[in-house]
C-alpha cells in the first residue's frame, strides 16, 4: 500500500505555467474521438512536455476529413493528418485503424516534436501547437 504524502507540501504547490515559445518534445497521453463545436468530427489530444511535469497539458485537435468537405478543405485535412503521424512517427494505418474503431491505445505513449507557443485564451495563457516537426 502507498503512504499518503505530507499534504502540508500542497501549500508550496503553484499553477502550472506555459512554456516559452521553442521547440518541445511532447508524449501522447490521451486522445478522442467527438464532434467539434461546428458539428466536425475530430480527435481530440493531449500532450506532455517531456521531462516537466509543472506545466499543462498541450492539446491538439484535428479535424478530421469528410465527403461534406470541399475538396481543398478535405486536403488541407488530410495534410494535418500526415503532418501529425509524421511529427509521432505514427504509420497512417495505424491512426486510421484508431479512428475507425474509435480507440487509440495503440497510439497513446508516441512522441514527437512540436513548435509550441503561447495562447491567451479565456484569461489563462496555455501552449499551442504552431506546427509539427516531422520525425527523422
């Protein structure tokens, strides 16, 4: 059985913080299938940094391709998909096969890279992904 932490420790504890804008090696702990505010079906993710453990989470969220689209957005959509399977070194099957069955343990625990920068977004300042860093 574990021992319970001094819980006198919390009164040290501070707000996780966003990272400066830079480049981060990012770990891919949860994702999920559900519908954009717009009615889109997407997939939801979430991220750590690697190595820190006190900042929030990094989510990302692809819109997900659809006959309804036009062409040059169904393209633009496709492209996001490949920039984020290349950037997690994930084969496009794979995320494929997580979409169609709507599960996504055989992707969750990838890493990869990620231009991060700062986004105020209701009065807090989180990270955001400006652009993904294919993997070698």
């Amino acid at each position: 059985m574990s021992n319970i932490l001094d819980l006198a420790l919390a009164a040290n504890i501070s707000e996780p913080e966003a990272v400066a804008e830079a480049e981060y090696q990012l770990l891919l702990v949860s994702a999920k299938r559900k519908d954009s505010k717009s009615g889109n079906s997407m997939v939801e993710f979430s991220h750590e940094i690697v190595g820190d453990v006190l900042t929030p989470p990094v989510f990302y969220y692809l819109i997900l391709p659809t006959d309804s689209m036009s062409q040059k957005d169904q393209q633009r959509r496709l492209l996001d998909v490949k920039r984020y399977c290349d950037a997690f070194n994930i084969p496009i099957e794979t995320f494929a096969a997580c979409v169609a069955d709507d599960s996504f343990e055989d992707i969750i625990g990838s890493q990869g890279w990620a231009h991060l920068v700062q986004n105020e977004y209701e009065g807090r300042i989180s990270n955001k992904i400006k652009r993904f860093i294919k993997s070698a």
